[in-house]
C-alpha cells in the first residue's frame, strides 16, 4: 500500500514538472530572437490572446482619454512595441514580448540616426545615466516631411508604435499615453555584407522590408571597375552609397527610375563600400559588373590638336604619349577607328586611383604623387552604361626645374574681376594657385583668383601652383 501511495506520488510529481516546464516555455525564453550582430535577446513567448471585452475596453480607453491616434491592428498582449519595432513588424504572427531593446544599441547592431523613414524612435525615461533601462516606448518613423532629427520633430514626424497591450497605432512622434523625457531615432549598421570578387559578374539578395525600414549592405570590392546597382521593389524611398570611412556619400553618375526599379550606376575602386536603402515590402537588391571594357580606346591624336598643359606648357611633354607629370594634363580623344560616339559629354569619366581625376571633358589631371603610380582612365557611354572605354596612364612626380610662366596684362583703375590666363596654367582652376600681390594698396587679389585694382601704378601677382610647388605665375600688371 505505502508503494503505491509513493507511486501515486511520483505520477502527480512528474505532471507537475512537465506542467512547469510548459509554462516556463509558454511564458518566457532567452533564446530565438537576437540582433543583427548576434547577440541574444530576452524575450517572453506569449500564446494567448485578450478576451474580445478586453480589446473593447482598451479601445474604448483611448478614445476616452482623446488621443489622436489611427488605429493599424486590434488591442493585443502577444507583442509590445519594441518587440514591433526591433524584431518584427509582421503583428499577426509576433508573439514576443521585449522588455528591454537595450542590446540592440549596445552590441552595435544600430547606431544613432537622423530621423529619416524606418528608423526606430526610443522615448526616453529620463536624461541621466546610459540607455539600459531607460528606454520606455519604441516607434517606427514612417514620414517625417520636414526632414527634422527626432528630437526636434515631435509634431511633424509620424510614427507607428504598439502601446503596451492596446492598439498598434500610427500618430505624432510627440503623442504617447505616458510622460517621457526625450527622444532618440537609430537605424542598423550594417544588415548584410556582400563580397563582389573578381570571379563575379552577379550578385543578388532578396529582402522583405516592413513599415520602410533601412537595409545597409557592406559591399567588399575585389575589382576596380564599373558597376550598376538595381533595385527592384515598391515604394523604394532612397538609395545612398558611401565610401570606406561610412560617412561621405559618393558622388553617384547615374541613378534614375523605370518603372519599379532604380537603378544607379557608378565606377567602384577595389575597397570597402556601403550602400543603403529604404523601401516597404519585397525588394530584390542586385549588383553587376560591367564588363563590356574596351582598352586602349582613349588617345592623344598628335598635333594640330589641344592636348593639355603637359605637351603646350611643359617643355619634355610629348604626343602620342601617356605619361603625366604632376599638376599637368592631358586631354584625352576617343579612337574613332574604333568609336563611334565621339563626343566627351556623352560618357561618364572616372579615374581609377586618386593619382589623377578627370574632368566631364576628358581632360587628365595628375595630382601630387612621391612615385610614379598607374592609373586607369574610364568613361562609360551614358545611353548603355555597360559600354566602358579606357586607358592606362603613369603618373609621375616632377623633379625638373623650377618652371616661371611670366603673363603681362593691362587692366584699369576700379576694376575687379576673375583672372582669364586659363590657357597660360597647368590646370586652368585658379582656386589651385596661392595668389599674392606685391602691393596690396595698388591691386588685391583673395585665394580664388579674383583682384581689385585700387589705382593706377604696376604691380606684380604671383601665383604658386599648389599642385606642383616648383611652377610659379609671374603677372605683370599696368592699372591705367
């Protein structure tokens, strides 16, 4: 009898573990959600839902109280508002619950934003001390027409946001049912990171955005050359592309709009990028290389042609030649054996290495160098960017000696004007020259090139090229 009142025991005792263990997993778990870079989230499963008197209630709560709200999903307790704005915006099969959104911030899966659309809005409890368990409420920015940060855009910004077990409910950034202190937006740092080798030609990723959430992709180049970059979507907001230090926005040749795709086209050194975008809904982000490059297509064509400050200016710069010495140009001409486009403003010209630039007109720079580098010179045909001509150039420190260009030029009394001695410099920009006046109180002259002549007499401006220290500009100046 006493072992089968022991047994009777032991059967009620394993129930009650097993119907522990069941509520444990019902009610709460540390694992399953975890932020962009890994890091675990604590979070509380909930299954059940509020009865339909509770989701009246709560409905009739918010209009008694008279917030300005819309109403997007019914009162629920399965999720709240960070678990909407950090983990998932599909609110019919969330049913997380997050307390505290804190490590998102801290393992530097996001950083502070400026409040554009998708970013995340944290109110905050009060202003002292860190983040962790400060932050009250979440939201999703989903206008801000006025383009303010956050903080500032309290009546301006509309955001989404779950309040507690009520609604899930668009309104103003400042409206919210309990007091705060201030407000921060974040958006991701990076969501993805995309290796583009030189064995690739294609890549592509398939995402579904909610709400106009940001994407980020760190984008590793492999090979220098000209890429296009498609994205194919709806309601596809922005599209911006950074450089390594992930804070300069690129200068973008080409991006336009066709039907529901943008696309953006832009010559890519090898290197470490970032390309950012927003959108809402399925969006297919792809990446191509160009490779319809035809070498050796960009000449000097000889005499009898202008072709730049390293032939007219410097006295060893010869034809036929694609050697540049620093702070001299070459202007460059396509084959027209070869080409049948041939006029410069109707190519995209880029440089490959930060040895050279070039102008919209082909014209070659070479920049101040120690050692002689190679670059490669590229221009892409505007109505098929795919179609890419280039040619190799060496760029090469100046040793010679000390070139004086000397200029004579009559002006009068009270004129004040841009210098025009283009055709006498090495690179016609004279915000590229130290100007200085050998009498201020006869003629002045500011960095950019432009003089006053204060009265009649003579006077000197010098110019030192700051390209190339070892040119110098001698104007020789008669006021009348």
């Amino acid at each position: 009898m006493k072992n089968k009142y022991n047994l009777i025991k032991l059967f009620f005792a394993f129930f009650f573990f097993i119907a522990i263990l069941l509520l444990m997993k019902e009610v709460f778990s540390s694992s399953g959600i975890y932020t962009p870079n890994g890091s675990n989230v604590g979070h509380h499963v909930i299954n059940d839902e509020l009865s339909d008197y509770q989701i009246q209630t709560r409905r009739q709560e918010i209009i008694d109280d008279g917030w300005e709200v819309m109403e997007i999903a019914a009162p629920s307790k399965r999720y709240n508002c960070h678990s909407y704005a950090w983990y998932s915006q599909d609110y019919e099969n969330n049913n997380y619950w997050i307390d505290n959104p804190y490590i998102y911030i801290s393992d530097g899966s996001y950083v502070t934003g400026v409040g554009e659309v998708g970013e995340i809005v944290v109110y905050l409890t009060n202003g002292y001390g860190n983040l962790d368990n400060n932050i009250l409420h979440s939201a999703i920015i989903v206008s801000n027409p006025d383009e303010k940060p956050a903080h500032l855009g309290r009546n301006s910004i509309t955001v989404i946001s779950k309040w507690g077990d009520k609604g899930l409910y668009q309104h103003k950034l400042g409206v919210y049912e309990e007091n705060y202190y201030d407000i921060i937006s974040y958006r991701p740092a990076i969501n993805d990171t995309l290796l583009f080798s030189e064995s690739n030609d294609f890549l592509s990723k398939d995402e579904t955005i909610m709400e106009g959430a940001y994407r980020k992709y760190k984008l590793i180049i492999t090979d220098a050359s000209y890429y296009t970059i498609n994205l194919t979507g709806t309601n596809i907001n922005s599209i911006k592309l950074f450089n390594s230090n992930n804070i300069e926005t690129l200068n973008i040749d080409d991006c336009f709009t066709i039907e529901s795709n943008k696309i953006l086209n832009t010559f890519l050194n090898s290197g470490t990028y970032y390309v950012e975008f927003s959108a809402i809904g399925d969006v297919t982000f792809a990446m191509r290389k160009n490779n319809n490059i035809y070498d050796s297509t960009l000449i000097d064509p000889g005499e009898n042609w202008l072709c730049g400050s390293e032939i007219n200016i410097l006295n060893n710069g010869t034809y036929n030649s694609t050697t540049i010495n620093e702070g001299f140009t070459r202007i460059i001409y396509f084959d027209s054996s070869r080409v049948s486009n041939l006029s410069r403003l109707d190519y995209y010209w880029w440089s490959s290495d930060s040895n050279a630039a070039v102008t919209d007109y082909g014209t070659v720079l070479a920049l101040p160098t120690n050692t002689e580098q190679s670059v490669t010179i590229y221009a892409a045909y505007k109505n098929d960017p795919t179609i890419v001509y280039c040619t190799n150039f060496l760029i090469k420190p100046y040793y010679g000696s000390i070139i004086t260009i000397d200029i004579n030029l009559n002006i009068n009394v009270a004129d004040s004007q841009y210098l025009s001695i283009g055709e006498y410099l090495p690179y016609n920009w004279l915000q590229y020259y130290e100007w200085t006046s050998s009498d201020s109180n006869i003629l002045t002259i500011n960095s950019l090139g432009k003089y006053q002549a204060l009265c009649n007499g003579n006077v000197t401006i010098t110019g030192i090229y700051s390209l190339n220290k070892r040119i110098r500009i001698n104007i020789s100046i008669n006021i009348l």
